[in-house]
C-alpha cells in the first residue's frame, strides 16, 4: 500500500512540476510579435524602391503570421486651377507570400485657385496591415529579404477649365511585423526534466520503505 502511494505521489510531483514550468514562465504559451520600421522618402509619387528586411530568427519560435502596413504622407508641391481637381495616389508594398498593401490617399479640391504643400494622409483611406499566415517560408531563416515599394497617382482637373499641378515628395514609414509563438526557455526545460527525473528516485525510496 506504502508503495503505491508513493508511486501516486511520485506522478503527482512529476505532473506539478511539468504544470509549473509551462505554467511559472511569462509568455511561453503567449503570442509574441516583433516590429522592423523603415523610412521610404522620395521626392516624387511615382517610383519603385526595394526595402530590405532582415528574416524571422527560427530559434524565437513558430512564425504564425507576417503585417505589412504603410502609414505617411503625400506632399503637393503647388497647384493652381479654376474649379479644382481629384487626386488619387497609392503607395503599394509587395512582399514574398503574396503579402501586399496598398494604402490611398483622395484628396477634392473645389473652387480652389491655387495652393502650396498639400500634405495628404496616406492611411486616409487603408491604415489597417494586411496580413499572411501561409506562404511564409521567404520569411524565415537568418538573411534579408525585399518588400518592393511603389508609388503612383492620378490628377484630374474639374471641367475643361485651366489646371497646373505640380507633384511633391512622398515620406512613408513601412512597419513589418513577425507575430510568433515563442520555444519554451530553458529554465522550462529544466523543470520539466526534473520532474521526470524525480520519478525513479520515488518509486525507488518507496520500495525500500515497503521492505522495511
């Protein structure tokens, strides 16, 4: 009988253990994310410019989803028409896995005779990231990748009346973010061994205790 509550007692501090080391250690059972920012500032609205990014490290965890988002600023150098115009301009940003974005700016000028630096919102009209969680394999390792930026807009004048538009810069900042289940630490690791390992001494103090 002594035995066998000591082999019962052996499983249940074995088991505790293992329960205190997943459950004692913050944010092992907790997605986790990493955020990587780069500056995209160009003197123009059309253009393609690569930014590089450096890869998910493999040894944090299992990559469960990449974000992309762009958020920043279209600046109208100057303008002048007679009744106003539209505007419409796009930053796009292409990454491996088919991870895209594409955030507008609208700008409707009416009866405007003429302006100077117009600075338009980019995320007026998409702010949110756009995400991934499959095709993610270009994401990971321990090198660099590319996400290819690029801009483009479209000026239309109200009427057949007289129009001069001048294009300005644009400034970006491009965020992408790794969102991850973190490997166990290991201090975890070596609770977990230990409540193992506890076991045979148990069972083995038990037996003698039994003998007596």
């Amino acid at each position: 009988m002594a035995t066998n509550t000591l082999s019962s007692r052996a499983v249940l501090v074995g088991c505790a253990s293992l329960l205190a080391a997943l459950v004692a250690q913050p944010g092992v059972a907790l997605a986790q994310k990493i955020s990587s920012q780069k500056g995209l500032t160009t003197a123009q609205f059309a253009f393609t410019q690569p930014l590089e990014f450096d890869q998910f490290d493999p040894a944090l965890g299992v990559l469960e989803s990449v974000n992309l988002l762009v958020e920043g600023t279209f600046t109208i150098a100057s303008f002048s028409s007679v009744d106003g115009f539209t505007f419409n301009g796009a930053v796009h940003g292409a990454g491996p896995g088919g991870l895209g974005d594409n955030t507008s700016a609208f700008f409707l000028g009416s009866q405007q005779s003429s302006g100077t630096n117009f600075i338009l919102p980019l995320n007026e009209v998409n702010g949110s990231p756009s995400t991934i969680s499959t095709n993610m394999g270009a994401y990971v390792g321990l090198g660099t990748f590319d996400i290819t930026m690029t801009g483009d807009y479209s000026v239309q004048p109200f009427g057949n009346q007289f129009f001069l538009f001048q294009p300005g810069a644009t400034d970006a900042t491009v965020t992408l973010t790794y969102n991850f289940t973190p490997v166990p630490e290991p201090t975890t690791i070596v609770l977990a061994c230990v409540g193992f390992l506890a076991l045979p001494f148990f069972r083995r103090f038990g037996r003698r205790l039994h003998a007596r």
